[in-house]
C-alpha cells in the first residue's frame, strides 16, 4: 500500500480525476491504476478491449469519459 500512496501523490491524483484502468487485470500496474484511484477519491474507468484499441479509438475513448489520469506500456 506504500507504493500506492507514494504512486497517488506522486501523480497528484485528487477525486476531480478520472483514471484509466489501461492495463489487464493480470498485471500488477492494474492494481496500482486501481488503487491509486480509489484512495484519492478519483472517478476510476475500466474501459473495454475495444476501447483499447490503439489510435483513434483510445483517444475517443479518452475524450468521451473525460480521462485525466492514465499510464501506458
């Protein structure tokens, strides 16, 4: 939980945030994602494969649920 905390901060995540849960639950980033989210009181969104998908997509996807926190590999 350290490193969540550390991570949130680190991100200045506040509860006016929406965070993107862009990684597969099996990877342990997803839980930092997650977390960070919800210890600070952010909007969190889990978005479909399809809204995923590279390119224009992921940036409707980013537009439409107006994401201000999000990590990619």
């Amino acid at each position: 939980m350290n490193l969540v905390f550390s991570l949130a901060k680190k991100l200045k995540v506040t509860a006016n945030d929406t965070v993107l849960n862009f990684s597969e639950s099996t990877f342990d980033v997803a839980y930092w994602e997650i977390f960070a989210a919800l210890i600070s009181g952010a909007k969190l969104r889990i978005p479909t494969r399809d809204e995923r998908s590279p390119g224009p997509i992921l940036a409707d996807t980013l537009r439409k649920y107006g994401i201000t926190i999000a990590g990619f590999p």
